[in-house]
C-alpha cells in the first residue's frame, strides 16, 4: 500500500508540472488536440498508479513524451497559420444581419435548435437582438449583439441610432485573410496601399481588423498600434496632387 500511495504522489506532481508548464486554458477552452492529449494522459498516469507491477518510468516517459509534442504543435501552429488551421480550424460567422447563414450550419453539422441553444446559453433568448454569430474553433459561440439589445454602459448609451458592425481580421501574423477581405467589404489593393503608407509589408504586421468597411486597427511586429480609417486614407491619396501643384 505504501509504493502505491508513494507511486501516486510521484504521478499527481507531475501532471501538476506537466498540466501548468501546458497553460492556463480551462477545460470547455481547449482545442481538439489539446483535449486529445489531456485524455491521453489521464489514461497514461492511471496505469503506473494501480498497476504496481509496472516500472512507474514507463508512466512518466510516454507522459513527458506528449507534452513535448504538445509544445512542438503549439509552436508550429503559432508560426504557421495555414497548420493552425487545419489542426484547430477556424471561427465561422454563421449570423450576420441578414440572417442565419444555413450552408455554414449544414456544413457544421448543426441545425436550428443547436443554434438557438447556444444562443440561449449566450444570453439571448431572441434571434432577433443578434447582429453577428461566431462559432469560435473551441466550439464556442460568440455574440456581438444589435444596440438595443448590448448591455447598457456608457459607451453603449444612444448606440440605437449607430449601426452595429464585426471587426474582420484581415492581415493576422503576417499573412493576409483573403476569406475576411469580402466580409470586411475592403480589397487586397486597399490593405496594401495602407500598409505602403506606414511603410510595412503584410509580413510585417501582426494584426490588422477592419470594422464597418472603414475603422482600422494596425498593429505592427515593431512598433505602436495606429488607429485610422480606410476612408481617410483614400481622402489623403486623393488630395495630395493638389498639394504638389501648390
């Protein structure tokens, strides 16, 4: 009784170790593989626990082996966004003011009822006060809700006479979102002669958002985040010949 009383403390602090040094995330935060491997280890740290008989190192090495690869995906999906992608996929509107897109349900697997379920656990009991539904890649569902129905702070009083709109990010660590451009209502051209303005590349930023077609959000790799606008940009373009012929 006493080895394995003594093999379970041994087990219990190394997925302490192993749990922190793997992040913060709460378990409904999880991505898919973050969860594959959190069962997997669970089963794995039982095994040397009852099973006396088994050397506990068998335990720990396959343990220690998944969170090395843990950190491997991890990091090759923090650098390469096409492999984040494909490993944890990637958030999907499926509401927009103009409604429930049903192709995205369908390709998701989902139907009506699981919509409006998560949209009940969400806060809001009426389709009707949901200006924008995302179905984030935790399986999650975010929502950015028309004015009346926000919550009421001092930003948000009086925002009944402004339309509500999604910020899109369209340039996100270095790579831009050509799947975000039309949502976004903006073309490649346009992010590129912004960026050109700042004297920066696509490689160089780390998170440009469009909201409304027009407020921008740019953050660089280097530097301070710049807040404009799309419009005023062009507004600049377009008056500087007159400025050189006085």
């Amino acid at each position: 009784m006493l080895i394995v009383f003594v093999r379970s403390i041994i087990i219990y602090i190394l997925l302490l170790v192993i749990m922190r040094l793997m992040g913060k995330r709460q378990l409904s935060e999880l991505q898919p593989f973050e969860f594959a491997i959190t069962l997997i280890i669970a089963e794995l740290a039982c095994i040397p626990m009852a099973e006396v008989q088994i050397p506990l190192i068998y335990g720990i090495i396959p343990i220690f082996t998944l969170f090395v690869v843990h950190l491997i995906i991890t990091k090759i999906g923090s650098k390469n966004l096409r492999f984040n992608k494909f490993l944890n996929g990637k958030p999907i509107v499926i509401m927009t003011p103009k409604g429930i897109d049903m192709r995205l349900l369908k390709e998701l697997d989902m139907n009506v009822t699981d919509l409006l379920h998560a949209l009940r656990a969400a806060g809001y009991f009426f389709p009707s006060q949901v200006a924008y539904a995302i179905l984030e890649t935790d399986g999650k569902l975010s929502v950015l809700p028309k004015g009346y129905a926000a919550p009421l702070t001092a930003q948000t009083a009086g925002i009944d006479s402004e339309p509500v709109c999604m910020s899109y990010p369209v340039v996100c660590e270095g790579v831009i979102q050509h799947n975000y451009l039309s949502l976004a209502e903006v073309t490649e051209e346009q992010v590129e002669a912004l960026l050109g303005r700042y004297q920066l590349d696509a490689k160089d930023v780390m998170l440009l958002s469009v909201t409304g077609g027009d407020e921008v959000f740019l953050q660089p790799k280097q530097g301070e985040v710049i807040i404009t606008r799309l419009q005023d940009e062009a507004q600049d373009d377009a008056s500087a010949p007159d400025e050189v012929d006085r």
